[in-house]
C-alpha cells in the first residue's frame, strides 16, 4: 500500500512535470522563425498566396514566418523536405492537388496518414467554360459536341488538376476530350479566347473580367455547390455528375507534431486569415471568405480529395 | 493624354522616387551576381511592398527587373558569367574584350547601349502598348513554332566557329532541353529518379557552368603573366568613334528586342541571342565576331533591355510572365489587388504609363550607375588570376546552389563545366548551346500543342499568317547568303560575258 502511494504520487510527479513541460513547450512555441515550404519558383499562385499568408500569420506571432522555395518532382522535394524535419511545427508545407496526385503515384517519401491540415487560404473550383461566342450555350449542348466528336480541352500539365478533372469529367458525360496542356492557366485562357481550343477548365480568379465582359461562358462548376459569384451557373452534381474539383491551397505539418502547437499555429494562421489585408486579397484574385478552412475541414477534404483522386486515377488508367 | 499625365505624376511622388532608387541600386546588384537573381530580389520584396501604395509598389518591382537585366552583363564580361541569362550574349565578345585590357569600353558600351534600348521600347509602349497587347494575344502554339523555328535557323551562324560544330553544339542544347516530364504525355524523360531533374534542368547552373566553370578551367591552363596587366586603359570608357561604329546596331537590336519582348516566354534571352546575331549579320567585322568586338556587345544589350520593357506588356495585359521575374511581378499586382487582364489598360491606364515613367527613371539611373561603376568595376579585371579564379569559383558554387538551394544544380554546374572546357579545346562554342537551351523545350512543346490543336495536320500552319511569315523569314536567314552569292556569280559572269562581246 505504501509503495503503491509512492508509486502513485511518483506518477502524478511525473505526470505534472510532463504536463508542466508541455505547457511550457506551448507558451514557447514559437521561439524560432517558422519556414513555410512552398514546391514552386516565385511567382505564381500558390507562391503568391503563401507569401501572403507567411505575411499575414507572422503579424499574429511572435516569430518570423518565411517562405522557402523547395522546387521540384511535383512537389515531391517539398514533401520529402518536410519528411525530415523534426515533428516540432516549425516546417509548414504548402498542400494543393499536385501533391496529392504525386503521394497517389507513390512518388512521394510521405502519404496522406503523415500530415495533419493546419488551415487552408483558397478553394478556387474549376469551372467549364467556353468562349462567348461559342455555339455551345449549355453545357448539355457541350456534351452533346463531345459525344458526337472531339473537344479540345485546354488545362495544365498531363497528370495534374486539371487533367484528372477534365478527364473525370469526360468520363462521366461520355464525352471525347483532346487535352491540349499548357504551362499556365492565364496561357490557355489566351488559347480559348483565340479559339485554338474549344473549352476549358478555368478558375475564376483567372478570368472574372473576361466572364463579366461577355467574353467567356462559364457552364458549369465542378463543385457541390454553386458558387457565390456564378450563382445561376449550375454544378456539374446538379446535372448528375459526381465530379467536384477545385484549385486548393492549404498548409499542413507532419502528423506527429504535438496537438498544442498545432493549435497555436492553426489560431494563428486562421485570425490571420481573417484580417482585412487577406481579405482584400481574396477579394482581388476573385475568391470570398468561403475559401477559408478550419484544421479539421482541412484535413477532412485532404483525405476526401485522395479518396476521389485514387478512385478516379484507377478508373482512368492514369496509375502507374 | 490625360493618364499619361497621371502616371507620369508618379515621377512628383518622393516616396515612389525613392523606391525607385531603391529597386533600381538593388537591381544592378542582385542582377550582377550570377546566384542572386532579380525574380529572387522581387520575391524577397514582395511582402514589403504590401505597406505601398500599388502604384509605387509596383514600379519599385519593374525597376528592380529592369536593373537586374543591366546588372546582368557586369559579371559576364569581366568574369565571363552571366549574372541572368538574357547576358548570356553579351559574355560573348564583352569578356574577350575584358581580357584584351577593355573592360571599361565594354562595361560603358553594355550601359549605353542598355540604356537607348530601354527608352526606345519604352516608347514604343507608351504609343502603342493596347496594339501590341493584341499582337502578343494573337501568338499562339503555332506562332511560336515558327518563332522557334527562326531562332533555330540562326545555329549554325551564330558563333564564328565553323557552322557543323554549331549545329553539333545546337543539338547538345537541344537535348539538355528535353530532360524532365515532357508537357504533353507526362513522361518522365532522363531524370533517373532525381526528384530536382523532373521540371527540368535549370538555366543558370548550365549558364555559369557553360561559361565561368569552363573559363576557370581554361584559366588554370595559363600562367599568369603579370605583365598583361600593364595597361590603365582597362577603366577608358566607350570613345565617340566606338558609338558612331555601333549606332546601327543598337537602333537593331532595340526593334527586334521590343518586338521579342511583348512575346511572352524567356523573351530577353531569345531577343539578346537574335540581336547578337543580326549584330553579326550586318557588321563588316562579322567574321571577328567572338574575339572582342564591341558591336557584339552593343546588340544583345540592346536587345535584353529592349526586351524587359516590352515583356511588362504580355504581363499587364494578358497574365502570362514574360519571365521568371515577371511572373513574380505579376504575384506582386495581384497582393495589390490588380487583376491583370486584356481590361486593366482600359480600367487602370495610369498603372500602365506609371510604371513606364518608372522604368524610364530605372534606366537613366543606371545609366549613371554604369557608367561611374564601368571604371570602378573594369579594375577587377586587373585582379591577379591566381586571386580572381578562386573566388569566382566559390561565387559560381553559391550562385548555382542559389538558384533552388538545391546541390543537385551545383553537380549540374560542375559537369556542364568539364563539359564546356573540352568543347572550347575542340572550337565548340557557346552561343549554339545555349540558343538550344532556350529554344529547345519552346519547340518542343509549341509543336505537340499545335498538333493537337491541328487534328495532327500539320498542313494547317499554312493557315496562320504569322506563323507563315516567321517560317519565310527562317527560309531567308538559311538561304540568303548561297542565294545572293549565287546571283553575284550569275551577274559577274555576265559581265564577264558582255565585256567579251
């Protein structure tokens, strides 16, 4: 019995002093500057974003949060980065789909069951669109076209976003696609507008003007719901299709990194995300509040995006 | 007019003259040192110049680009490293030059002639920016095909080595250029698992490899003779005989470089290495094109700055970078809220004309910067071998590794360095390399594109005209020369024929 309280009040001594350490890890965290690592050059969308993120996050801590250009193997050099550094929440990394369809190729030294969502900047779905003189008015009347014939369909790289969401998409209208890849979205924006291409998967961040102006069509958004600034275009789910893709931008840090520290940088990144300088961020690239994820939406759409993407990636034939 | 007024109104603003400043000293700087590139400088100021005004923000930005095109040549003609690759061509003749004991007549020709052909294309923008706008949207998958094709016709003349080793050398670039996923079929193409090789090889480390790792290793064949050492003649600036020489030259190289300019894709680059070659088409030197010859400074330099203010133009307008530092401008209008698009110059024409006015004070800026810096800088070319090569060496090292923060890139350095030693032994050059390099993916992909949009018919690039007329002008710049040697032989031997009779 004796022992037994010895042993007992050893416990709780350890136990408070684990507590107390841990504690005091999270009134520490962070001392040292916070690395964001980003897997593209500077410049482009998702450099762009996490430069205003880091901006925005470091306003609400303590410490400097930098953005580190870890360039290559889609992403694949980012993520094994991160695979080895400590799980201390020091090493963000910036998340879009390119990464996961690499993680799904088993090019990737880190699966989906190795990061945890901290918070997520964009969501940007992809939109079918057409030019505006377009004999395609509907998109019924666009699938129509593909049944009969062959869409030219405009997007980037073989293997990405927006070639998995044109080829989910031709699958499931029944439709033939000729995917054309460009380097970026603003070039085959320009190729649609000239008419090399018949439609595209388009963000509205990159063409609000031209849609405004009558220039492009929008006919339909992969995504669930409608969007706040198409609210008469439909969703591709409305016309009975289960294709929902969109231009996510999100950080994550490795699964194992203590849950006090994921809070603080969560809290963080999230009321730094809400300031006003964001905001009008969002607002200029054509995206709204909606675009803003909590850790657990996060980390729930990353796993429900992999399941999509490995389902549609066999399906296709586009597994290596 | 009365945007024009507006933007130019910027020029009263202390706080942007200032930035200006700033981004133009900053400019020079990152922009001279081969590893600190100006997309890189512009990403570092980017969250800075949140606390701007868009207008001041985004002029600091095109200041620091333009700059940073300048900055480029200093290295690569007193150490024979292009600090950006739009310097490539001017390394060319600008380091033999700086070996002859001329560096300051090559460094006061680089600014000069920088200087005439940014105002002359900022003019150009400034009447003409919405046509040219339309001209770049216009350029398609074909367009560039045939814009590749023309750059391609210019291998085997580019160096004044003998034409097969061009084409061999071109044949090499082409070939670096189709390592990574190829952009239509995803296939992974000579990674060999590197993650770092699946985007491709990247341009500097070849560059600095090609030229300083490879010059280093020529130098450690020589001796070092203090006695070239002599002359002060090292800091003389350019005389008024050199400008009256090279004027024609610059008026080129300005033209084609803003022209190349507002086409977007590593417009600087491919306009520096055309305007060097018409330098040398049209020069009565034409043969002694590589040894020194200040013409072959005047037309790349030209052309790059040419080129910078023309590549703002499909960067405003359309939303496709004319470069890697464009693109990071263009992160830059966006942070600010600007939508570039076919409408900002409808909506927001005073950005446009404000960030020319800033350019403009850009170049004259480092006019003054190149001209006082030509003398203080040209005194490193009479910096000992044996002192100056190990430090280039270590500033080649960090330069590469800068690039990505990647040591891949620094074995890609070193190798392609081995590799440039030997050609230079056997009379290879670099100049058909590197135009390889550039164009090599352009090409490549232009022509899959084209294919596809073409149903796989390739007949119907007879329907583009512009593709057709880069196509003719690519015909001319082959068979120009046997054509008209072939004329003159015909005439000669009917004069020959009439004195007879």
């Amino acid at each position: 019995m004796r022992l037994l309280m010895k042993r007992g009040h050893a416990l709780a001594c350890v136990t408070t002093a684990i507590l107390s350490a841990s504690t005091a890890l999270a009134a520490d965290f962070p001392s040292d500057p916070i690395e964001i690592a980003v897997h593209t050059s500077p410049g482009g969308g998702t450099d762009t974003t996490a430069r205003m993120v880091a901006l925005v996050t470091q306003e609400q801590l303590d410490s400097n949060v930098f953005v580190q250009n870890r360039k290559g193997g889609g992403g694949s050099v980012a993520m094994s980065y991160l695979s080895e550094q400590p799980a201390d929440g020091y090493t963000v990394m910036a998340v879009t789909p390119t990464h996961l369809f690499t993680m799904m190729r088993g090019n990737a030294p880190l699966s989906i069951d190795d990061i945890q969502g901290v918070a997520r900047a964009t969501d940007d779905p992809i939109i079918v669109m057409v030019r505006g003189d377009s004999d395609y008015q509907t998109l019924d009347q666009l699938i129509e076209a593909g049944q009969q014939g062959t869409i030219k369909w405009g997007g980037t790289q073989i293997g990405g976003v927006d070639h998995i969401a044109a080829m989910s998409f031709a699958n499931a209208a029944d439709m033939t696609v000729s995917y054309v890849p460009f380097d970026s979205g603003a070039e085959f924006a320009a190729a649609l507008s000239r008419g090399d291409i018949d439609a595209a998967g388009l963000n509205i961040s990159e063409t609000r003007d031209q849609i405004e102006a009558g220039e492009f069509r929008p006919l339909a958004v992969m995504a669930d719901e409608r969007m706040s600034a198409l609210p008469d275009v439909p969703t591709l789910a409305e016309n009975g299709m289960d294709v929902s893709f969109s231009t996510v931008r999100g950080y994550v840090v490795l699964k194992d990194t203590p849950q006090d520290r994921l809070k603080v940088l969560e809290d963080a990144m999230l009321s730094g995300l809400a300031s006003d300088r964001y905001q009008e961020y969002l607002q200029g690239i054509g995206l709204d509040e909606s675009s803003i994820a909590d850790a657990e939406a996060w980390d729930q759409q990353l796993h429900r995006m992999y399941e999509a993407g490995e389902k549609t990636m066999t399906e296709l034939g586009l597994m290596q | 007019m009365e945007p024009i007024l507006t933007g130019l109104g910027i020029l009263t603003d202390p706080v942007a003259i200032a930035v200006i400043l700033l981004g133009t000293v900053v400019g020079v700087l990152v922009g001279a040192l081969p590893g600190l590139s100006s997309s890189m400088a512009v990403a570092l100021l980017l969250p800075f110049t949140i606390y701007l005004d868009p207008i001041p923000a985004i002029s600091m930005l095109a200041a620091l680009y333009c700059a940073g095109t300048f900055g480029g040549s200093i290295t690569a003609i007193l150490i024979n490293a292009p600090g950006a690759p739009p310097a490539a061509a001017t390394a060319f003749d600008g380091f033999p030059m700086a070996q002859k004991g001329e560096a300051g007549r090559a460094l006061g020709m680089a600014a000069v002639s920088s200087v005439i052909g940014g105002i002359l294309s900022l003019v150009v923008m400034v009447l003409a920016a919405p046509a040219l706008a339309r001209i770049a949207h216009s350029f398609g998958p074909p367009e560039y095909f045939a814009l590749a094709i023309f750059g391609l016709s210019m291998l085997a003349s580019i160096s004044g080595k003998s034409p097969v080793k061009n084409l061999i050398g071109g044949a090499l670039g082409l070939l670096i250029a189709t390592v990574g996923v190829d952009l239509t079929t995803g296939v992974e193409r000579f990674t060999f698992g590197v993650p770092q090789l699946y985007e491709g090889i990247s341009f500097i480390p070849i560059l600095i490899g090609l030229f300083a790792v490879a010059e280093l290793l020529s130098q450690a064949d020589v001796v070092d003779r203090a006695m070239d050492r002599i002359a002060l003649k090292a800091i003389k600036l350019p005389s008024r005989d050199d400008f009256k020489r090279v004027w024609k030259t610059i008026l080129r190289s300005s033209g084609i470089g803003t022209f190349i300019g507002i086409l977007p894709a590593e417009g600087s680059t491919m306009a520096a290495m055309i305007g060097y070659n018409e330098a040398r088409r049209w020069s009565k030197h034409g043969d002694k094109f590589g040894t020194g010859e200040i013409e072959g400074i005047a037309g790349p330099e030209a052309a790059n700055n040419a080129a910078t203010g023309g590549s703002m133009v499909p960067t405003l307008a359309l939303g496709i970078p004319g470069s890697a530092t464009a693109a990071v401008i263009l992160g830059g209008l966006q942070i600010h809220g600007i939508r570039p698009g076919s409408y900002l110059f409808e909506n927001q024409p005073e950005l446009l004309y404000s960030i020319f006015a800033a350019m403009l004070v850009a170049n004259l800026v480092f006019l003054v910067f190149g001209l006082v810096g030509a003398r203080l800088f040209s005194r490193i070319s009479l910096i000992p071998r044996t002192f100056l090569w190990p430090t280039v060496f270590a500033l080649c090292v960090v330069g590469a590794y800068g690039v990505n923060q990647s040591l891949v890139d620094v074995t890609i350095m070193l190798i392609t360095g081995f590799i440039g030693f030997w050609l230079k032994r056997y009379g290879f050059g670099a100049a058909p390399i590197i135009m390889g390099v550039v164009l090599g993916s352009l090409v490549e992909n232009s022509l899959a594109q084209s294919l596809i949009i073409f149903d796989q018919d390739a007949s119907r690039f007879l329907e583009r005209p512009i593709a057709l007329g880069f196509f003719l002008l690519a015909f001319l710049s082959i068979f120009a020369k046997p054509i008209s040697n072939g004329l003159k032989g015909l005439k000669r031997r009917r004069a020959v024929n009439g004195g007879h009779s």
